[in-house]
C-alpha cells in the first residue's frame, strides 16, 4: 500500500469531515423556534403516486386507450298507491359487459333494504338518532322481490327463473349461461314492491300537505351495482351515509298513479297531452319559450282539483338518456311553473318547479324556476353544457337531494336558502350525474367539488344578490384541522356522522378555492377543472384520474397540496420570525425571515407597510419550503417599516395568529452584520485550500476549493462567528478579521485559515 504525503492526507480528512457534516444533515430547526413540525421531505418527497398509469387509466389523468365501463339501460313500469304508499313495479335491464372478463353473476342494489328493520344500516344509527335510515319510522320496509328472471332469445323469447341471494341492500344473481366479455349482453327481469318510508335517509320520502301527499322516490327499482377496472364489483352495502356508484344506461319509464296526481320525474316526459289537461299542457309548451317564469298549474288550479278523481289512474311516461339514474315525485298538490333555458350550444331546456300552496310565495317557490334557471346556466357556460331536456326542482321533506334532471329540496326553504339549496343540488347534475365518481367511498369528489363551485355560481347570480363573504380561515383553521378528524379521502361510512359536513363539502372546497386563487391563478385551474370534467364526463373517475389530471393540465406537480388537503389532516401555521434592515439602514431595505411551523406548506402572502403608510403586498411561491424550513427574503423598501402581516386576508387556515403580524411598537427589529470585514480569500498553511468569502444579497457566501458554494449565517450571541448546519462547519474571525478557525461540527477539530 502506497503511503500518501502528509498534506494529502491532511486535505482527505478535511474532505471527510466536511463531506460527513454535509451528509448527515436533517431537516433543519431554528435558534429562535426550536419546535418545528414542519417536514420538508413529507410534504415534498417524490412518488405521491403509487402505480404507474395503466392501459384504462393513463398517467396524465385521462382515460386510457383501453377504458371501459360496463352499461346498464333499464325499462321500468310501476304503480303507486296513495293511500298506502306502496309502489309496485317491473324492472327489466339490459345489461351489457364491455369489460375483458366474463361473468356468472351480476350484482344488483337494493337501496330499500336499508329500511328494513335488521338491516345494516339501521344497525348503526346511534341511539341519539340520525338523518340516515327511516328516521324512527316503524313499518314494513325493504324491498319483496317477487321474481328474478333472465330472458333470452331473440324474437321467441324465454323468460328463466334465475337463482339470486339477498344479502342486505345487496342482490347477486347467478346467470343461468355465462355473460360474454367485451360487448355481452344479459337482459333482467325483475318484480318488486316496497312501501316508501315517510323520512327516507333523508334522500326520499313522503310529505304530508293540505293538498295531499307528495312523493318523492328515489332508490326505488333494483339498479346494478359498478363492475370496473379497479375494484371488479363495487358491492358496499348502502348504510345511509354514504351515497351512490351506478352505470349509465338509458331509462324509459312509465308510472301509473292516482289521476288526480301530477308527475315529475328524471328526463323528458312523453306524453304531456295525455296526461296534462290541455290548458296547462299548452302552458307546459309556453313555458319552454319563455325567459320569464310561465305558471303552469297554479294554486287556485290545485286547490280545485286537488281532490277530484283520486279513484282514478293515470300513466306518465318519462324517459332520459345516457343517466346513471331516475327518481320521481308524484302529488296532486303540486303548483307547477316554468321557463326556459338557455344553453350555449344554442340548444334549450326546460326548468321546471314543482311545489304546495305552502311553498308558494315570492320569497319562496316563487322564485324557484329563477334559481333553476340561473344556476343550469351558470354551470353550463362555466365548466359543461346541461345534458338533459328538463331541469325540475321539487319541494320536499328532504334537506336537498340530487338526482339526473330532478332534485328534493326542503318545502320551507326561503330567499338565500332555497337559493343555496336549489344551486347546490343542480350543481350535482356535474358531480356526480355528469362525472361518475364513487360516491360510497369518495364522497369529496362529488360534495366537494360541487360546493366549490356553488361559491362561484353564488357570486355571479344576479349581481351578486347572494354573494356571502369570504370565510375567515384564521377563524375557522381549529374545525379544518382539529386533530381527531378524519382525512377528507375517507369513506363518508368511516367518519364521524358530525363530520361529514367539513370532510366532505368544506374542507375540499375550501382547498379548491385555495387552489384556484393562491397556487394556480383562476386561469389556468379553470382550464384544467374543465378538462377534468370533460375527459371523465360519463365515466368513473378515481382520486389519481382528478389530481393526475389537474397536474397535467395545469403543469404543476401539486403532491404537497394533495398531501395537505386530502391525504393528511396537516395543520397549518406560518409566523414572522424576525425582520432586520440592510446594514442597519431602513433606506437600503429590510430582511424579512418567515418560518413554516407546522406540517402543511402553503404560498407566503403578506402586507409590508412602511412608515409613510405605503402598504406593498409580497408573494413568495410555495417552493420556498420545499428544502427550508425558514425562509429570509429582501424586501425593497427606503424607508422604516410600521407594520407586517402574514395572510392578511386570511385565505389559509393558520392555526396560529400570535406569530403573523409584527409591528413597530411592539415588534424586535434585529441588528444586521455588516459583512465586509469578513469579505476576501483565505489560506491555511495545513492544506492546499483556499477559502473565499464574498457577499450576496446581503448573506455572506463560502466557496472553498473543489467544494459546493453555501452561505451562512452569524450564530446569535457569538460575536465574529458563522455556521452552516448543512455544511457541517463554523467559522470564528478573529476581532481584527485577518483570520478565523474553521471548526468541523462533526469532530470539533479546528483549522487556522489567514486572510492573504
């Protein structure tokens, strides 16, 4: 072995030693804050997703080349008793299988089991009551399947006793010949009867008026559970909380009721001259050219008729196409108007309102088929054109409830809440009807965004009638992040009943709103929302198909925002660290040090007002966190500072309000070192390394032979002394700065360097 020269070896070890520091560093920690929570490498690190893109799902967030989704189109007659509000009916569904897999079982939903009363669902609703199940109703809930069968054959046909097991609010049905892959088709047959519960998990139910009943049904008729690429069959049981996943098809329906009865319902209705008399039939028509609201029936009209020819039956025919479902009300009670709308292709739909004399009002229902009309519009213009012929809004015992082309909202609803509701329910038509996410286990994807962009509607509807304030963040940051809430990617079934509200509407669309108006300008978001709702518009899309997609369009890698938001429940909290003049002289600037507390990174806004009352507002990217947990920046002012405020809007959820503002009166302001004694190249005698120290932006920078150039940064309390904690090394001048020790932090060894 070759003995190397003392000076070689000398050089080596100092190499080491340096080389040790630097690789041994770890997220940083201040003097001043000693507590810091903040990770860079959790919020930033690579690889947030799990799997590579795939054949059906790409890596860009659109479909891929090989997607599928299977298809289900149901013709469905039924039969509704209004005295004991039992519906009767016959399902009949084509079932087609476009997936690469063959089947010898489907599997169907059976919502209505949820009322039964061993069901799962009503197993665990809590002692204390919830809006979930029948609501304490005691009857004969669920559904009775009368028959199952499999027709086949071409124009003889043959209608087969199919074998199906029921278990809870789920029906598997084997096939009698196995379902081919890639285009297979099944027909079903399916008889059923249930008797609709008066508080229907507060998505259906029956209302007592002093017109009559009205019956809002949904969840009615046996409908496919999902077969997709990700999960096969989707068979979670439906327990109240948690919504829908269903395919799309196309739906012909006929509902016979008492005569006396009108009907809304999903779709187009078909046969309005028979049904309608010709009077209101020809308003129905008037109403579709009409920008201003056309009364069809009108309250003198129900109060008339409302009990003239119960004993009596009529059929109304609806259909509606490419839908993932169809829900239905029926009432002789129903005061009925209308007015166009007006879509951008040009083409036009119908807005529809149906509600009691109780409802009625111009501080009501009155203004319903307005609000219809205002928010289908909005929506269409803004991010997707109405797909549908009708848009209908009926009054309820629900809360709000969204279905294709129909939605329940609460009967006694007024002014800025039957707006509010009215919107929200519409703006499902995009979330879920439009995009068919899974509601059962992402319940965000479709009430999250759907509130988002109820805040936008809300801004625009006539001049901002209803525009609300921006909600105060710093107010509100406990509720986002409190530690005992679940993530928002939580199961709506796997949170807390209470918690349901911020997880799956708030918490999302406020990071939505954040994201539109703090990270990616409303621009650029707008684009990529859009194209979001067109690439998955009558598909299933997944959480990696929105934030891929988002990324992609954008150009963004968001990881720290989905992170933040949606996967963890981080708190926020930024905070002024500390602010010192350039050279201790106001007229060439101010250091101003921000520090991120807590384990969600977000943008750095804040207010720099001078002592002349100048206010400057400074924006520093959320890349400033990405390997610092502290952040110094320069601010050009000429002048003292007054005051500084962090997110003075209060746009981000900051836990923490003690640490964003610093002022004059009360605030530290911190001596600068005046670095140019230091300044120049230094040697040692020990090795042959030259050490220059030049000043940037008011930090004094390091370049050491064949070595990385770092800054760093005067040790608080120690005169003449500089260390980088990334490096690994110390400096310590000497009072006259002709010289210093440079100290190795991992050894403690000492080199003597002089200025040349």
């Amino acid at each position: 072995m070759k003995i190397q020269s003392s000076k070689a070896l000398l050089t080596m070890a100092l190499f080491v030693g340096i080389s040790s520091g630097w690789a041994q560093q770890t997220p940083a920690t201040t003097v001043a804050n000693p507590v810091n929570n903040y990770n860079y490498h959790d919020a930033f690190g690579p690889n947030f997703y799990t799997k590579n893109g795939t054949p059906t799902r790409s890596a860009n967030g659109q479909p891929g080349v090989e997607y599928w989704q299977n298809r289900a189109d149901y013709q469905i007659t039924a039969k509704l008793n209004g005295t004991t509000n039992e519906i009767i009916g016959t399902d009949e569904i084509t079932y087609t299988n476009n997936s690469p897999d063959k089947m010898s079982f489907v599997w169907l939903n059976l919502d209505q089991n949820l009322f039964k009363s061993d069901s799962r669902g009503n197993a665990v609703v809590p002692v204390s009551g919830s809006r979930n199940g029948a609501q304490g109703q005691v009857f004969d809930g669920g559904n009775k399947i009368k028959s199952v069968k499999v027709i086949s054959g071409g124009k003889k046909k043959t209608e087969i006793e199919a074998k199906y097991v029921i278990t809870d609010t789920r029906m598997q049905i084997f096939l009698p010949e196995t379902l081919a892959s890639k285009g297979g088709a099944v027909k079903i047959k399916i008889e059923f009867s249930f008797i609709a519960p008066f508080e229907g998990s507060d998505r259906m139910g029956v209302l007592e008026t002093k017109n009559g009943k009205i019956f809002t049904i949904a969840q009615w008729y046996p409908r496919m559970c999902v077969y997709d690429d990700v999960k096969g069959w989707n068979t979670a049981p439906y327990l109240g909380a948690s919504e829908f996943y269903l395919e799309y098809g196309n739906f012909d329906v006929k509902l016979t009721v008492p005569a006396n009865h009108f009907v809304v319902g999903s779709g187009e209705l078909l046969n309005g001259a028979e049904v309608l008399p010709a009077e209101q039939f020809k308003r129905y028509k008037e109403a579709s050219l009409s920008d201003k609201t056309v009364s069809i029936r009108t309250a003198e009209e129900v109060a008339s008729t409302a009990n003239l020819n119960a004993s009596g039956q009529k059929t109304w025919h609806y259909q509606i196409k490419n839908a993932r479902d169809f829900s239905w009300a029926s009432s002789p009670a129903f005061i009925l108007d209308g007015a166009k709308i007006n879509l951008p292709s040009g083409k036009k739909a119908l807005a529809l309102s149906a509600y009691p004399v109780e409802s009625a009002g111009q501080d009501a229902y009155g203004r319903s088929t307005e609000y219809v009309k205002a928010s289908i519009e909005n929506y269409s213009k803004r991010w997707f054109e109405y797909p549908y012929p009708v848009a209908t809004n009926v009054a309820g015992n629900e809360g709000g409830m969204e279905y294709p082309g129909i939605v329940f909202c609460g009967w006694e609803s007024k002014g800025q809440d039957l707006w509010g509701v009215t919107d929200h329910e519409f703006g499902h038509i995009w979330f879920p009807m439009i995009v068919g996410s899974n509601e059962r286990l992402f319940g965000w994807m479709d009430e999250g965004f759907n509130t988002f962009i109820n805040s936008l509607s809300t801004a625009d509807f006539n001049k901002g009638e209803y525009v609300e304030k921006p909600t105060d963040l710093h107010k509100g940051a406990e509720s986002f992040t409190r530690p005992d809430l679940e993530t928002v990617m939580s199961s709506p079934d796997n949170m807390k009943e209470a918690n349901i509200g911020m997880l799956c509407y708030f918490k999302p669309s406020t990071a939505l709103i954040i994201l539109r108006e703090q990270v990616l300008g409303k621009e650029r978001f707008d684009t990529a929302f859009r194209t979001y709702i067109e690439r998955w518009a009558y598909k299933h899309p997944q959480p990696d198909d929105f934030f891929r997609s988002m990324e992609n369009v954008a150009g963004e890698d968001l990881s720290w925002f989905w992170r933040s938001w949606f996967v963890n429940n981080w708190r926020f909290n930024q905070g002024i660290n500390s602010i010192k003049y350039i050279k201790n002289d106001p007229a060439k600037g101010v250091a101003i040090t921000v520090e991120n507390f807590d384990k969600m990174a977000m943008p750095v806004v804040l207010d720099v007002k001078t002592k002349s009352g100048k206010v400057s507002r400074v924006k520093l990217p959320v890349e400033i966190w990405q390997r610092n947990n502290v952040w110094t920046f320069k601010h050009d002012s000429t002048e003292e500072i007054d005051s500084i405020t962090l997110d003075p809007d209060h746009v981000f959820p900051d836990n923490n309000e003690t640490n964003n503002v610093w002022t004059a009166a009360n605030g530290k302001i911190e001596k600068d070192v005046v670095l140019d004694g230091y300044l120049g190249t230094y040697s040692t005698s020990r090795a042959p390394l030259k050490i220059d120290f030049t000043e940037k932006n008011n930090a004094l920078s390091v370049l050491i032979t064949n070595y990385p150039k770092f800054t760093v940064k005067a040790v608080e309390n120690e005169k003449d002394v500089f260390q980088s904690a990334e490096a690994g090394l110390k400096f310590k001048f000497n009072e006259a700065k002709t010289g210093f020790d440079m100290i190795i932090l991992s050894s403690g060894d000492a080199i003597p360097f002089t200025k040349n």
